[in-house]
C-alpha cells in the first residue's frame, strides 16, 4: 500500500498530514521530526505493530511543501510468524 505524506514548512515550523486518513496530522519543529511523528500516528491509526516493516520515500518538492510516500504492506507485520 502506497500513502501520501505532505509536509508543510511554516514559520515556526513543520506541518504534516496523511490526506487519506482523516485526522492523521501531526507538527514539529524539524522536518525529520515531523516525518517520525506521522510515520508512528500512521501505525496507530492502521493498527500495524512496531515489527511492520514501513519505508518512506521523498518524491517530490516545491517551495513550502514536500511529499513523501509511505509505503508498506498490510500482511507484513505478521506473515510468517508461529
């Protein structure tokens, strides 16, 4: 599964939003922090353990904003376990 992840810079600083899962937003202070954040708000709101195997992926730019993909697979954190 592929999600999109917008990052948004403001003065104070980073906004980020997993548009596809409504209420999945998160701030911080520095752009890898707020990646961190949505990446682990994402987890709970998907219900995926600490053991799904979950990449990110920069894919593009413009002035004030950044998106990245997030990508993982929905069988992944328990596939394969006794």
């Amino acid at each position: 599964m592929v999600l999109d992840i917008i990052i948004s810079k403001a003065l104070d600083g980073y906004s980020a939003a997993i548009p596809s899962i409504n209420g999945c937003e998160t701030w911080a202070p520095k752009e890898d922090e707020a990646i961190e954040k949505i990446v682990s708000l994402a987890r709970y709101y998907l219900k995926l353990d600490e053991n799904h195997r979950i990449l990110v992926d920069k894919a593009g730019r413009s002035a004030c904003k950044s998106i990245y993909k997030l990508i993982f697979h929905l069988s992944d954190g328990k596939a394969g376990k006794s």
